[in-house]
C-alpha cells in the first residue's frame, strides 16, 4: 500500500518537474534529474523497511525541497521577465524605431541571463541614434561578455586580463583564480546554484542506495568517494576565490 503511495508522488514529481520546464525554471537536464532523484527518494521512502532505510532516502528528499522552493520562486520571476519581453517585441514590431521599447526589452534580457541577446537589442538601439545611457550600458555589458567568454585569467578586483597560467595579477599585484574549462561550467553561469544541489543530491543518493544494494564489505566505497568529491570542490571553490 506505502510503495504504491510512493509511486504515486513519484508520478507527481514528474508533473512537477516538467512544469519547472516548460516554465524556463529549470534546463531539460535538470529536470531529468530532478524526476530521477526526487522520484527515486520518494518510492524509497515509502517503501523503506526499518527506520535506518527510512533516513536514507528521506535525508536527501528533505535537502531537496530547498531546491524546489528555490525553483518555484525562480519560475515566477523568470515567467514575469518573459512576459515583458513579449510586450517588448510586439511594441518593437509595430514600430521597429522604438528606442524605448529597445532599452526595456535588452534589460528584460539581461535579466533572464541572456547576455548575448540583451547586448544585440542595445546595439540595434544604439544604431538608432540611443542616448549617452544606452552607450554606457551597451560597453559594460560587452565587457562583461568578453570578460566571460575568454579563457584567459581575469582579476576579480581590477579586471584586468591576464595571460595565460599567471598567478598573480600584472596590474595590482592581487592573487589570480584558477580557472579550468570545468570550474566554469561547475561554478559559472546562472545556474551554479542548481548543479550544487543536484550534485550534491545526485552523490548522496547513489550512496545511499549502494549502501543498501551493496554488500558491507564494498558499501563504504560510494561514502569515501562522495567524500574525496566534496574535499576536491572545497579546494576548487578556494582556489578560485
């Protein structure tokens, strides 16, 4: 009877999961993993047979929630933000001249983490004849575009661009990150916050259930290893802080 309740919340997971993404809360990978993990620790709560097995599935489920109420509240706001981009661009296709409509619809953009777009709608507003406003923005953001997408080191107190493998900055002297192609995709980006949980999530429940899959004698391993992983974002995060 609980497993078939489980089954049942699992089922709602799903549908929960796919609204997330249909709203933009979340990318389609996330939500893969938010149904396989969510789902998967909800069957084993439900199913689990003494209080030990209980705790291990519903420790994880219940770290989850933050995430989910972090999602929930990320959906709203980016629903909001599309919404007015909407408005935007059916003001500018009605009067392609639009300055005004140009400026919200780049910092609508800019808000919902798209950068590039944001700083296209700018330059088509500076072309337009945009005021010293619009000319300042549109300089910060291509900056800040360049600042991201190069691979070179850049220092986080007087962003100056420093060659590659330096350790120390050319112009202030202030210690450089270490930055890798892997640190920028695990800790850049507007969605840093989801892949710590899921991670984090995702390592906790496959050592859960090797613990109660895998013989004592090998189900330490997955803990030891889930361990190393959490030292070694440690030093990460240090280094590049």
């Amino acid at each position: 009877m609980w497993s078939i309740i489980g089954v049942a919340l699992a089922c709602g997971c799903i549908f929960v999961a796919l609204y997330w993404w249909s709203e933009g809360a979340v990318e389609a990978s996330e939500a893969i993993l938010l149904t396989v993990i969510f789902g998967g620790l909800i069957i084993g709560v439900f199913s689990a047979h003494c209080a030990w097995q209980f705790l291990l599935a519903f420790v994880p489920l219940a770290a989850g929630l933050a995430y989910g109420i972090y999602s929930w509240k990320l959906g709203s706001w980016r629903t909001y933000y599309k919404k007015r981009c909407a408005e935007y661009e059916s003001a500018i296709r009605a009067d392609p001249r639009n300055l005004a409509a140009r400026e919200f619809l780049a910092d609508a953009l800019y808000s919902l983490g798209q950068l590039d777009r944001a700083v296209d709608e700018l330059q088509a507003a500076v072309d337009l004849g945009a005021g010293m406003e619009c000319h300042y923005k549109l300089g910060k953001w291509s900056k800040e575009r360049y600042l991201r997408d190069t691979t070179n080191p850049v220092c986080r107190w007087c962003e100056t661009e420093n060659n590659p493998g330096t350790r120390k900055c050319s112009k202030c002297g202030a210690d450089l990150p270490y930055d890798t192609a892997f640190t920028r995709w695990l800790m850049g980006g507007k969605w840093a916050t989801a892949r710590y949980w899921l991670l984090a999530i995702a390592g906790l429940a496959i050592a859960s259930v090797s613990w109660l899959a895998l013989p004592a004698k090998v189900a330490y391993i997955p803990f030891v290893c889930y361990g190393f992983a959490l030292a070694g974002w440690a030093l990460i995060s240090s280094a590049r802080s």
